[in-house]
C-alpha cells in the first residue's frame, strides 16, 4: 500500500486498492512489460459479467479503483489494462513523463494480446468493455478488427476528434506531421512539461472534472508513486493521434463495429470533439449517443450528479445489449 503522509490530504477510502485486487504483466510482441490488473466477486459462482476497463491519456488502474469497486458490487469481474506508455506499463522514452507513440496499431494488437491472455477463465459470461477517451477509441478499432470479440461496450467521451483551441484541428494535424517529419517528434508539445505536484489546485481550474474530491484522484496517485506520472503529450504522439482518428472516421471502418456501442457525450468537454460522437453514430451500426450536459472530460471522476446516471446507464445498456442478468 501507498504510504499517504506525502499527501497534503488522504485518499478516501473508495480510491484505495480492492482487498481482492491483483497485479500481473504481459510482454507485448516489441518486448514492452504491460501492467494488468483484476479482481472477481465473492464468490466467484456471483460473476454476471466481465468489464474490461480501459483508461485515457495518462490513465492507470489506480484512478479507476472506485469505479471499479462499483462493478465488483455488480456481481460484474474486472480486467484492468494501462496502455504502453503511461500507468505501470513501460515507457516508449527515457523521460518516463513524455507520452508517446509509435502508432494506435499496436494499441490494437497489445489490446488484442490482453483479451486473449486475461479473460479466457471468464469466457462462460458476457464480456463488455467500459473504455475511456483514448482508451475509447482504441476499443473502436479493435471492435472494427474483432466484431466478436467482447458482448458491448460502453465509451465515455471517446476520442473521436480533438478539440484544438488555437487551430482547426487539420491545421494542428498537418503541424504535427511536420514536426515528427523534421526530427522533432520526442520533444514536448507547446506549453506541456515534465509533471509536477500543484499543493494548491482548485477544482474550478480542472478541466477534467468539477467534483470537489475526484478531480484531484490521479494527481495524488502521481504524488505518491512517481513511476505512474504523465507530463504531456510529445509532437509524434499528437502525430499519430490525427492519423488514427483519420483510419477510425471512415465510415468504411466504423461500419465494421458492429459490437453494440454506448457514446456517454460531455457537454463540457474541452478536451475531445463531442460533435463527432454524434457523426460516427451515423456510420455505427449499433449505436447510442446520449449527452450529459454538465459534465465535464473525465466523466467517472464527474460529481455523483452525473457519474450516478452514468450508472444507471451501463446498468441497463449491459442488460439490454451483452445479456447481463
């Protein structure tokens, strides 16, 4: 366990590690260490399901521990992946604090690898993913790759567009394009640096989440264990995010998921394009899109006026749609 005196104030209990919580790794087809986590209910005859919880940028499984104690007292097991790059999964560079890419393709295949490897003992339940943002639209791509492969999945704000505040965004595309072709694509994003701990952080100046305690979940976790923390993104990672979401807006490709899919769209987001969860619905076989409003990017580290509805909507999408009973 963390040792929590570091902390100007500690974790309640709900963001701390499950009793039954367990770490494991996988070595990916480049001969990188990935980080999985898990837990079953009690007891094990009490499975309904199986989430395969998928973080965002910078996301670890830690961020996820209250979320995940939700499924758990859902009668619903959990299989945790932290992408290539950030949470406890190795780095692509020497500055562990520099989020980087050598393309979402082996996202897709490292996600393919953990599907194969972790969830094999729980194949007599329905499977679902409950994936965020970048996370999000990774599972797109498998999905469009594997429409067999999991029973539904449930997306918030998935990464479909992001939302560039300077430029339009194929104006910020072709830049980055340029950047990674002339020899600079391992620097820092303008404006983006080496993560360090803000003792005073009000939650009006998170654009993330506007619940008074969530908000500030993943930069305590980053306090207390260094090797988790994420400064910014590099030139080549911003490259092959454009490139990606050009490949997952084809229709063509959004046609082949034909996985039933939930969109939780936030009204607030500053972070990702909510229009374009409303333009992939269109080309998505099987698709709902609902708006949340008040919501912020991180929608499970919303305030419970909005997380409590998010919910109650993946209660009843995995119902409905992965046979959960």
């Amino acid at each position: 366990m963390y040792d929590q005196s570091v902390l100007p104030v500690p974790l309640p209990a709900r963001f701390l590690q499950h009793e039954d919580w367990r770490w494991g790794y996988f070595t990916n087809a480049d001969g990188a260490k990935l980080r999985a986590g898990w837990a079953d209910p009690r007891p094990r005859s009490t499975i309904r399901a199986t989430a395969i919880t998928l973080p965002g940028f910078g996301g670890f499984a830690e961020q996820w521990f209250e979320l995940h104690a939700d499924l758990l007292a859902r009668g619903i097991a959990v299989r945790h992946l932290d992408w290539r790059g950030q949470g406890g999964s190795d780095r692509y560079l020497d500055n562990g604090h520099q989020m980087h890419s050598h393309g979402y393709g082996r996202d897709v295949r490292d996600l393919h690898a953990f599907v194969s490897r972790f969830i094999e003992v729980n194949l007599d339940h329905p499977i679902f993913f409950v994936a965020h943002s970048m996370g999000a639209h990774i599972a797109m791509r498998y999905l469009a790759e594997h429409p067999e492969a999991v029973s539904a999945a449930f997306l918030t704000a998935p990464m479909l567009q992001i939302k560039a505040e300077k430029a339009p965004p194929a104006v910020v595309a072709q830049v980055a394009r340029a950047m990674t072709a002339t020899g600079f694509g391992e620097r820092y994003l303008l404006g983006h640096s080496d993560w360090w701990f803000r003792e005073h952080y009000p939650v009006e100046e998170s654009r993330l989440s506007q619940d008074p305690v969530r908000y500030r979940v993943a930069q305590l976790y980053y306090r207390l264990d260094p090797s988790l923390r994420i400064g910014g993104g590099t030139w080549r990672w911003l490259h092959e995010t454009f490139r990606s979401i050009h490949y997952l807006r084809q229709p063509r490709v959004l046609n082949d998921v034909s996985t039933p899919v939930y969109i939780a769209s936030a009204g607030q987001d500053v972070i990702v394009d909510s229009a374009a969860h409303v333009r992939a619905a269109q080309h998505l076989p099987n698709c709902i899109v609902e708006a949340y409003p008040d919501a912020k990017h991180d929608m499970w580290m919303e305030h419970d006026s909005i997380r409590a509805p998010l919910l109650a909507a993946l209660d009843q999408f995995i119902a409905e749609k992965a046979g959960v009973r």
